[in-house]
C-alpha cells in the first residue's frame, strides 16, 4: 500500500512537473496562490456589482481603465520600493490596499458606484504590488527551460482556483437577496487576504539591491534597442486585446442572463478549460514552436468570433467564452516567456529586471486603456461589440509578428556575443 501511494504520489509530481521546480519558488506559489483565491472573489463580481448599482456599463470601463493605469503605475513605484525594502514589504502593501478596499465594499455597499474611483485606485495599485513580486519571483526562481513549467505550474492551480472560486461566490450571491451574498464573499476575501500575509512572512528575505532605478535608462533602450522595441510592441498589441477580454465577456453575458450564478458558472467552465490549456501548454509549447502556437491561436481566436456575429446570445458567449479560455493561454504563456528569455539575455537585463518589469507594466497598462477607449467609443450593440472584439482579436496578428522580431534579434544578439 505504502509503495502504490508513493508511486502515485510521484506520478502527481511529474505530472505536474514539480519535480522540476525549486522549492523556494514553491513556497513562494503557495503564497501567492491563497492570495489569488481573493482576487478571485472580487475580479469577476465587481464590474457586474458596480453595473448592477448604476445600471450603467460604462462605469465597468471606466473603473477598469482607472485600475489598469494604477497597476502600471504601482509596478513603477514597486521597482523603486524594492530597492530598499525586502521583496516581501511590496506584497504587503498590495495585499493590504486590498484589504482596504475589500472594507470599502463591506461598509458602503448600497452606494458603492460613489467609492469607483477611490476603489480602481486602491486596487490598481493594489493589483500593481502584488503582480509585482510575481513577476520578480517568476524572474528569480526559474530559467529559460523550466519558464513554460513554472509558469504553467501557477496558471493551473491559479485556473482550479479560477474555476471554484467565482462559481461558489455567484451561487452565494444568486442564495441571498439584495446584497447580503455579496457582503459575505467580500467578508471571505478580507480573510483570506490577512491568511495570505501570514504566509508571505513566512518567505525567506530578499535582501533589496540598494541602488538607484533606472527608468530613464530602461527608456532608452526601448526606444532605441531592436530587441527591446520589438517585445514592449508585443507587450502593448497583446495587452490591447488582454484590458477588454479581462472583464468584458463576463459584463457582456450578465446583460443577457442577469445572474450572477451563471455567470459564476461560466466562470467554472472557463477554468475547466483553462487548466488543460496549461498543461498542454506545460507539454508542448517550447523554444522552438512559440512563435507557431501564437500564429495558430490567434487564428482560430478570430474565427471563434463568428458564432457571435452571426447570433449574440447567452449561449454564443458561453461558447466564445470556453474557446476564448483554452486558447488565450496558449498565446499569452508564449509571449510571457519570450518577455523573460529577454529580460535573461539582453545585456542590464537582468541587472535592471526590476525597472524593466515596471516599464512593462506601464506598457501593459496603455496598452489595455486603448482597448477600453476603443470599447467606449463603438456603437452599445451587438454589431459595435463583435466589430471591436473583432479587431482586437486580428491585432494580435502583428503580436505575433513582434514575438518573431524580438526572437530574431535575441538570436542575433547571442551570435554576435559567441563571435567576440
């Protein structure tokens, strides 16, 4: 008995592919993933409760376009932060706006349209810390040849998460009138937030670098450096489609069914397909077939789109919505690793991660406001959605094509480094 259960104990592992990871960077995705079950509670819920509130969609683009530009703004301020504080003080602090916020929805829920600035603040902030740290950890505690497994390995117990936690809280909040199921899920999200501090500081510390940022430095070299140019385009192309796609679906489908139980299970079926979508991604994406799987996906993303504009429904955005999830990943965990091959390679790369990573959030966040200004200036109907949704998705073509610059000239780069 003892034997068949460590067999499958280590069939699980590699599996998973834990047998190739490290443990601190295991510690650190147990950390982060109870975080994650928080931002889980609140990401889906939110948009369609300020909606819900105002009766107004607009209000979801707005708060979101707030939030977006508050994140990169927030990465910026954590590249300076972690020059003299320990990595684990900037978790700290993104955890802890959220706490703030999740008391803002506790306390004034019944007019909490009028705290939508105040709270796109404090989670975009919030949100711009903690993604932070992610973002350096990922950097930390993984190389170019377990990147795709390291990612992979969080995207999956972040997509089980994905998948449980939104379709316990719509059941919550559809069980209780008013919004006494959304007072309860935000009670939960309070807690496990402190949880998640308690497991932080339980890290190792990261003894801060103690010098100067570079920002203007980093500018440069986006501006004036072919490798660099061509992976903040990709960051900014992708991020166009990622500010809309984010929130948008689950606003778009809550018009129609007016549930927050289905969409609660929408979310439960989007994370099915999600967490096989990072397995395979796990498997199969590498080096060599990036560029490949990005092209792919974004075609079979665009024509996903045709069932919606041939009829938009409840059950044509249930069906984009599936589609969308399994193959978002396989376009975004692509890209993402060509982001640190970079970040590994380039020369003050990985010397400036921490300014480089701001930037690339800052980037990120411009790159989502297009998508939302884009998504406030097309007609409220069903053609204006699909037609925005549409050009979105057929930008990434040209995500793509930065992908294959930025490769390229990586290469280049590598050759010219061997040769001297």
């Amino acid at each position: 008995m003892k034997i068949t259960a460590a067999k499958i104990k280590n069939s699980l592992i590699a599996f998973f592919g834990i047998d190739r990871l490290n443990s601190q960077f295991l510690n650190f995705a147990v950390s982060h993933l109870c975080f994650v079950i928080a931002i889980n509670i609140h990401s889906v819920f939110v948009n369609i409760l300020l909606m819900r509130v105002s009766d107004d969609v607009n209000i979801t683009i707005y708060y979101n376009m707030i939030s977006y530009f508050c994140s990169g703004f927030g990465m910026l301020l954590g590249g300076m932060i972690i020059k003299r504080l320990d990595l684990k003080y900037i978790t700290f602090l993104g955890i802890g706006c959220h706490v703030v916020a999740y008391g803002i929805f506790l306390f004034f829920m019944d007019e909490i349209a009028v705290f939508m600035i105040p709270l796109a603040i404090l989670i975009g902030f919030g949100g711009g810390f903690f993604w932070y740290t992610y973002l350096n950890a990922i950097s930390f505690y993984s190389e170019d040849d377990t990147r795709e497994i390291s990612i992979s390995f969080i995207g999956v117990f972040a997509s089980i998460i994905a998948l449980a936690v939104p379709a316990i809280s719509g059941a919550v909040i559809d069980l209780f009138e008013g919004f006494t199921g959304y007072n309860i899920m935000f009670a939960c999200a309070f807690l496990v937030s402190a949880a998640s501090i308690a497991l932080f500081t339980r890290l190792p510390r990261v003894e801060p670098e103690r010098n100067k940022t570079h920002y203007f430095y980093c500018f440069k070299q986006i501006l004036t450096n072919s490798c660099w140019f061509f992976d903040y385009s990709q960051i900014f192309l992708r991020s166009v489609r990622d500010g809309v796609f984010g929130f948008f679906l689950n606003v778009l489908l809550y018009e129609y069914v007016k549930s927050e139980a289905l969409v609660g299970l929408n979310a439960l079926l989007v994370g099915f397909m999600a967490i096989f979508s990072q397995f395979l991604c796990g498997k199969l994406v590498n080096a060599q077939n990036r560029i490949k799987t990005m092209f792919v996906t974004t075609c079979v993303l665009t024509v996903a789109l045709l069932p919606l504009a041939i009829h938009m429904s409840a059950g044509t955005i249930f069906l984009f919505s599936i589609i969308n999830a399994f193959f978002i990943v396989l376009l975004m965990n692509p890209a993402t690793s060509i982001d640190f091959l970079v970040i590994s390679t380039m020369p003050d790369g990985y010397i400036r991660r921490s300014e480089f990573l701001g930037m690339s959030e800052l980037v990120r966040a411009a790159g989502r406001a297009v998508g939302l200004i884009a998504l406030l200036l097309i007609p409220k109907t069903s053609i204006g959605y699909v037609a925005a949704l549409a050009g979105i998705t057929v930008l990434q073509f040209l995500t793509t094509y930065c992908a294959l610059r930025t490769q390229k000239e990586v290469k280049k780069y590598k050759e010219q480094t061997q040769k001297g």
